[in-house]
C-alpha cells in the first residue's frame, strides 16, 4: 500500500461527511437549499478528497478549494444567511476545506511549481 501524500486530504473527506449528514443532525432537512447545497457539497467534497488520497492530482484540491469557497458564501447566495445554526455550519465548514485544500497546494511542491515558474521533477 501506498503511503497517504496529504493528511489534509481525508480531514476534507470526514468535514464532506459531516456536511452530507449536518442536514439531519441538525434538522434542516425540511428547508431545500441548504439541505441541498450541503448534501451535494458533501458528497462532492468525499469524491474530491477520496480521489486526492489514492490518485493524488492538483485539480483535486482545486476541486475542494472551490467547495469550500461555495460554502462560504452559500448563505448569502441561496438565502439562508439569517439562519445563524446552518450558516455557521456552512461557512465555518467552508473555511476550514478552503484552508486545507490551499495548505496542500501551497505546500506540496509538485503542485506549487507553477507559482514559482517552474515545473517540479
């Protein structure tokens, strides 16, 4: 077995679970647009990061990046920023994999090389 390239990688995958199931657990099940936003985010976050830890590429975290960056500003976006539980749930979710998908592609020198201006061996 291969070793894992990035822990941060099955963090984002556990914080997709947590936004898949959120709507039960917390009981917004009911109200469509940020059930929705969080289930399909959440699924879409496991597939990211599942993909990131056994075949890891750069657009996998560009992937996450941009989930996170939506749940940030989902509240504002589909209008349920006045329900302060889910958009917590959200934004705080959404900074979190923000961070951690730009920690990767910040760090890992193989995905980085473009800022630099060079290609990486």
């Amino acid at each position: 077995m291969r070793n894992m390239k990035h822990w941060q990688d099955p963090l984002n995958a556990l914080i997709g679970a947590w936004l898949a199931l959120s709507p039960w657990v917390l009981g917004f099940q009911h109200q469509m647009a940020p059930m929705a936003s969080s289930v399909v985010v959440g699924l879409a976050l496991i597939a990211a990061s599942l993909g990131a830890v056994f075949v890891p590429r750069a657009w996998e975290e560009w992937s996450q990046a941009v989930l996170g960056l939506w749940m940030i500003v989902s509240p504002w976006v589909l209008g349920f920023s006045s329900q302060m539980d889910i958009m917590r749930v959200a934004v705080v979710s959404g900074i979190v994999v923000l961070a951690l998908a730009l920690w990767v592609l910040a760090s890992d020198k193989d995905y980085s090389a473009w800022m630099h201006g060079h290609t990486a061996h």
